[in-house]
C-alpha cells in the first residue's frame, strides 16, 4: 500500500513546490499525506508500525522529495504548468484515479488523494486543488 501510494503523494508534493508555495505548503502536504497512507492502510488491515519505518514513511519522505524521483518530478512539471507530454512514465498517475475511486467505495476520507486524481483528470487546477485542501474543516492531529 505504502510503496502505491507515495507515488500519488509525491505528485503532489511535486505540484505545490512547482507551483511555489514553499517548504511548509509542502512538508504539509506530506504529513497529512502520510495521514491519508495510515487510514487507507488501516482499512486494508496494515499494521502501524510497518508504514512507520523505512518501507512506509522512509520511502514517502523520499520519493516526495526528489528530483530523482519520478512521480514528484512529474508533480514539479504540473505545477510549473509546463507539458506533461514525454516526461518518464510516473506509475501514481494511473494509482491516483486507482486509489480515489477505492477510497470512496470504502468510504475513506482521502483528500488528497482525491484531489491528485482531479487535477490529472483536468476537473481542478493545482492552485485550485490547494484551496480546497487548505479551506478544509480543521481537526486534531492525532485524530484521523
């Protein structure tokens, strides 16, 4: 589950740097990414402390914050607006759609998730995405 779903993440986390919002816009995006990761996970009976190591939140931090990274250099491109055309293949393109549409028979709350597959779709824009994330209810960290 982890190693799918940071795929999505780090489109994400690709999106709000590209789209220069700045380092808290995207350490946030990834902490309630990982948010997102537990939940799901739980869902599918994960256990907390395989996505709390290295092949959980250790790969997440990772592949959210590398140019070497497919999927978060592909998020990079989309929220710098450039063309997506010829960019290597990023497997959270095909995941996000995959895991929104999951989320919502399992009724899961996945925001995020939700919004990569919106903007890849060309329902919303990045900027577009953001709002609606940031305009969301607050609630308590530690209570998904």
């Amino acid at each position: 589950i982890g190693g799918a779903l940071k795929n999505v993440f780090a489109i994400a986390a690709g999106a709000v740097t590209g789209a220069g919002l700045g380092a808290s816009a995207q350490a946030a995006m990834v902490t309630r990414g990982f948010v997102e990761l537990r939940r799901i996970g739980a869902a599918f009976g994960a256990r907390p402390e395989t996505l709390m190591g290295l092949s959980g939140l250790g790969d997440l931090l990772l592949t959210c914050s590398s140019t070497q990274s497919r999927n978060f250099a592909y998020g990079l491109a989309l929220g710098q607006g450039k063309p997506l055309a010829g960019l290597p293949l990023a497997e959270g393109v095909p995941t996000a759609a995959i895991a929104a549409r999951i989320a919502t028979e399992r009724n899961i709350d996945a925001p995020i998730i939700a919004a990569v597959a919106a903007i890849l779709d060309g329902t919303i824009t990045v900027r577009q995405a953001v709002t609606a994330l940031m305009t969301r209810p607050l609630k308590t960290e530690t209570n998904d």
